[in-house]
C-alpha cells in the first residue's frame, strides 16, 4: 500500500503509533473528504471508565426521577398508585422534564 507522505522523512504522531496520516488515508481510497478519527492519545481503558461513569449517572438519574414524580403523582391524585406508576414511569424516562413538570403543579399539591 503506498502512502502520499511516504518519501517525506517527518515522522507524525500517527506514523509512530502505526496509523497513517488522515491526507494518506483520504488520497489512497481516492475520495475527497474521507476522515477516520483515531485518538492518538487517548489512555488505554478511558472508554469503558467514561462509560461505565456515565451509565451509573444515568441510572443514578432515572432512579431519582422515578422517586421523584411516583412520590408526587400518588400524592397528586389522591393515594392511588396507579397514577403513582404512570408518573414514576415518566420521571424514569425524562427525569428532568417530568421534574420540572411536578415542581410548576405544585409538588404533591393536589388537583
């Protein structure tokens, strides 16, 4: 496979990790544009660490939004844990807008 800065003698970043350069890559499969992102520096493990966060935070999220508007439509509707699960399946989904939604009718307030 030739490469367009094969004969150049600088050496990328990318040369040493054993990637060639965007430009070769994008001039070998003869299309305008073609960009494949590689991270260069990214430290071994970070993506599953970066998920793994983010995974708890979202569970974290859903866990307290369910809390949060199951608590205010049982209160809401009058003790009836049917509109309880409803709510508390919205909090789970939409956190923030179901929140957000319960706080401007009155958190627990009723109809």
């Amino acid at each position: 496979m030739k490469f367009a800065y094969q004969n150049r003698g600088n050496v990328s970043p990318s040369w040493a990790k054993g990637y060639p350069p965007a430009q070769a890559r994008s001039a070998d499969c003869k299309s305008l544009g073609a960009y494949e992102y590689v991270p260069n520096y990214a430290l071994p493990g970070a993506p599953e660490v970066i998920h793994g966060v983010m995974d708890t935070v979202n569970n974290v999220q859903g866990i307290a939004g369910a809390a949060f508007a199951g608590y205010h439509g049982f209160l809401r509707s009058g003790r009836n844990l049917g509109w309880a699960a409803v709510w508390a399946a919205a909090g789970a989904f939409a956190p923030f807008i179901t929140g957000a939604v319960a706080l401007y009718q009155g958190y627990g307030g009723k109809k």
